[in-house]
C-alpha cells in the first residue's frame, strides 16, 4: 500500500452510510475501492464523514 504524510493528504467528505456499506470493514489506512488512500478520520457529521487522504488517480498522472 502506497503511505502518503499528513502533509500530502487532504480532507475528503464521503455519505457515511455509502462508505459504510461498501466496506466490509473500516480500519485505517486503507484503500477504498482502489481510488482512494484513506489515512485517518477527522470529523464525522449527522451523515457524512471527513477523512484525510488522497486519490490515487492523482499518482498515476504524475
């Protein structure tokens, strides 16, 4: 698995129950349907979720 820095990554909002649901488990880091590197949680709302963490399609156009 690719690790990025705090530095590198960057807050991303998903639907908490879609990520949930497409996810037989959550432990991070992780790799979320081979598009994201998903560090770490920093917030949680009423019904979405704030990670830190990067897109990996990014990478691959560098």
């Amino acid at each position: 698995m690719t690790k990025f820095k705090d530095s590198e990554c960057y807050p991303i909002k998903f639907n908490l129950f879609g990520l949930l649901a497409m996810s037989d488990k959550l432990t991070f880091p992780m790799v979320w349907q081979d598009k994201y590197y998903l560090k770490k949680v920093i917030q949680i709302d009423k019904d979405s979720i704030f990670i830190l963490g990067r897109n990996l399609e990014l990478e691959g156009n560098k």
